[in-house]
C-alpha cells in the first residue's frame, strides 16, 4: 500500500493488516478475559513512542501501577506513555454516596468526560489505547445513549489525528455487536483448543490476510504467525536438475531431482528413507548450497552421530554453514508458527532445499486440523520460492499390500521415491524405485538399495524378480 501505516508494534500483526493501521481511525480489539488484548494495547503504545510519537493508555478497570507492572515483567518500556487513570480507587468503596435526584450514570459521566477531555488537549497524542470502553456501558442511561456517547468520543479523538485502539468486554448478557459497527477495524482474540488464535474481521478502507492466525502470549509479549498464502511469494529461478551424488541413483531418476519440486520418499521404518534425503543434501553442500532438516523425531546428536557412521559428514556441513538440523517438538508449535521457521530459514538464510522428517510428526503439531491443507500451502510456497522439498513419509507395513502414502497427499508430489523391505532366500533385503515423476521420464526397474559405512549404495536394475512391490519377490525363470 502506498499509505503510510502506523505498525502496530508486533511484525506478524502488521503482515496481516498489510503494513499496519491506517492513522487517524478507531480500532477494536475484542476477546475473552485472558485472550491479549491488554497486551496488544502495549504493544500499539510503545511502538508509537520509541518513534516519537505521543500515546496515551486509558484504563477504566484495570489500576496504572498493577498495568505498570505486568508491563514491566514483559519488557515492556511504558517511561513515555502517559497514563489516564479512570479505575475506581479504594476510597470509592469505603465512601458512601446516594444519589437522590440523577442516576449515579448522569453524576459520573460529567467528571469522567471532562478528564478525559482535559488530558487529550493537554497532551495532543498521537495513539490512544482504551481499555474497556465497554465500562463507558456503565456511563449512559440506555444503549442509544451509550451508542452516541461512544461515537461522539471516537469523532472527538479521531478528528484530532487519532489513532485510536480500544477494547471490549463483551459476553452474551452485554454484546458489543454496536461496537463492531462504530470501529474501523476489528481484531478478534480467542483462546481455541488448537491454541491462541488472532482474526481481523473488518478492516475499513484496506485489504487485509484473511483466516485465523496463530498467536503466543509470552515473556516478550504477544507474537502472531499469519496464516501461509503460497501465491503471495514467489522467486525466480533456474529450472536445473540436482544430481544426487549417486550416479546409479541418478540413472533411475533421469538425471536427478528438479530444483523447485516436492519430492515424497516413502517407506517403512528403518528402511533409510532420511538417509537417502540427506544424500541429496550431501551433494547440495558440495557446489556450496545450505539446506535445512525438521526432524520431529529423532534427537539432533543421534541423527549426526548415525551419518557419520555412514560417510555422510553432516558434523562438518553444519560448521560450515551448508547444513541445518532443527529439532521440532510437534506439541509446542502450530502449523503457522512452523511456516514462520520455515519462511526465515529461506527468505534470510538462503536454504536451497528443505526435508521435513516426518509428516507424521508434523501432523501431531496440526492437533486435530487438516493436515493436507496446511501442507499444501507450505510445499507450494516452498515450491514458488525455488526451494527442493522432501517430505519423509512413513508406511506402517513393511511387506504386503504398496501403498505409496496413507494420509492423501500424493497430489502434492512432484516426485515419488519409494523404498521397500524385501525377503531373499531368507535374508532381509531393501529396494528402491519411482512411482511418479511429472518433470521427466524415470527408470521403471527397481534397484537394490544399501546403506554401507562407505554410503548410499543403489545397485544394477532387479529385473530377474516379479512380485517386489509385495515384499516377497519371486525369481522369474
């Protein structure tokens, strides 16, 4: 947007409102108790002052000094915000007063109304944060004059060159459906069974991200990861092949893998299905290229120990800069939180291909939401961005029935490798072959695939077998 925005202080947030509010209107910030919209308040104030700006936090509920110091322990610097203090102090419970002739609404507005009034002409602020302006409810004798009230006070600091942000308490027996209306944008905070979510449902005069997004509260405050959009990015680059270091390998897939492709490498436990990932990596750190693994399950100091049992020196990619291994704990972060890491270890790091070890383990972090729709989006912009994505993916039978993946996500693939377990003459044997490669053609034999202490080894093209798609392979005479 050509616009000048105001940021709101929390980088994911200004993504979703495209660059951040648009100055001089009124926005509101609704949830639930506990949902963040004290924080988010924060968060708006002190951007506006470590730029210079004048800003100005109104609490009806809430004292300054308890505000102060929740602030503080989230390192929050409040030493150039003014305070307007409207709570009830706790002489307002030990006094005593009747109101005879008005309703305590009539003798309260007046002096509320006239402080407010004198401390927005005094300090002329740029940014204004009110919280609750639900309690200005509490102020006027029915909801039209509650709805005028509140209208005529935005228009009073807006016309002023405001930016107002301000939140509600609303629940069924007080709706703030009418605040909805009189505000230039809503932002809705909920605390969901999948974790904290944040959601702009208007947002007068711009475009925004649409969709839920995740959110986490925390000692540094409030970070929001929006929802990944694939088509928004997009990179040029080459379309070349990437060899992978194995030329038997290579014979089978044409040449190799393209840059830019989703590749599925698909087998049962055990069967090297990482391995023959990181051979792809092994080569890529050879003409200088960084890549990053996500494993979700196996241990950092286990992985690098058991490729270097196998001549793959993942230790010295890593000192050099050409190897990432993140350790994910599925449980801890939301598929948005994910795409952020993901995003910064491509848009900043430069990383040229991307392994996510498993899409089991990225399923967990899901907690109950649909899996093929999250990764869909992440592969394709992976896919846009010219980054080579494999997706380990684990069958749970080790012979029998082939199936190439379990979860529906062979659409997504570029490129299917997969690897089986089979039975010869008593011994435990594996084979490796291509199901699907939409770039070019593939070899259709199926190769014998060993992992040696001197590496990955594919061998010759097993055409004096039938039946080694079901495990049990028979010689043909």
């Amino acid at each position: 947007m050509s616009e000048k925005r105001l940021p709101t202080g929390i980088p994911g947030l200004d993504e979703v409102l495209q660059g951040g509010f648009i100055p001089g209107r009124a926005y509101l910030a609704r949830g639930g108790p506990g949902t963040g919209k004290t924080t988010l308040g924060l968060h708006f104030l002190t951007a506006g002052a470590a730029n210079g700006e004048k800003a100005l936090f109104i609490t009806l509920g809430e004292p300054e000094a308890m505000i102060r110091q929740n602030a503080e322990r989230m390192g929050f610097d409040l030493s150039n915000v003014a305070f307007l203090d409207l709570s009830p102090t706790p002489e307002f419970f030990a006094q005593v007063e009747t109101y005879d002739i008005f309703s305590p609404a009539e003798v309260e507005r007046e002096p509320t109304t006239r402080k407010i009034v004198e401390q927005v002409e005094k300090l002329q602020p740029s940014r204004v944060f009110i919280d609750a302006m639900t309690q200005f409810r509490y102020l006027a004798a029915d909801p039209f004059q509650y709805r005028k009230q509140v209208l005529s006070f935005l228009r009073f600091l807006v016309e002023r060159g405001t930016t107002v942000l301000f939140t509600s308490e609303g629940s069924a027996e007080a709706p703030d459906a009418d605040l909805q209306f009189l505000s230039d944008g809503v932002i809705d905070l909920e605390y969901a069974p999948e974790g904290r979510i944040l959601a702009v449902t208007k947002f007068r005069g711009s475009d925004f991200l649409s969709g839920r997004h995740s959110m986490r509260l925390g000692e540094r405050g409030m970070e929001v990861f929006p929802r990944l959009v694939p088509e928004v990015y997009r990179r040029e680059f080459a379309l070349e092949v990437i060899s992978s270091g194995v030329p038997e390998l290579d014979e089978l897939l044409h040449g190799g893998l393209e840059r830019g492709t989703i590749t599925i490498i698909t087998g049962p436990s055990g069967v090297g299905k990482t391995t023959l990932g990181l051979q792809f990596m092994k080569e890529a750190a050879g003409r200088g290229e960084r890549s990053v693994v996500y494993t979700f399950e196996e241990g950092v100091e286990t992985l690098v120990g058991r490729c270097e049992a196998i001549n793959i020196p993942v230790h010295a990619m890593m000192e050099r800069g050409t190897l990432e291994v993140v350790k994910v704990e599925p449980l801890r972060y939301t598929p948005d939180e994910f795409a952020r890491l993901v995003r910064r270890e491509v848009e900043e790091e430069g990383s040229h291909i991307v392994m996510i070890d498993s899409i089991a383990g990225y399923r967990l972090s899901l907690r109950g939401e649909d899996l093929v729709s999250h990764l869909h989006a992440l592969c394709k912009y992976l896919s846009n961005m010219g980054v080579t994505t494999l997706l380990i993916n684990e069958v749970e039978y080790i012979t029998g029935e082939f199936r190439a993946t379990e979860v529906g996500i062979s659409y997504l693939a570029d490129n299917i490798i997969f690897l089986r377990f089979l039975e010869m003459r008593g011994e435990l044997h594996k084979a490796i072959g291509v199901l699907k490669k939409r770039l070019s053609d593939f070899e259709k034999t199926l190769r014998e695939f060993q992992i040696t202490r001197y590496g990955v080894k594919v061998g010759a093209p097993l055409t004096g077998l039938r039946g080694i798609l079901s495990g049990t392979p028979e010689l043909i005479e």
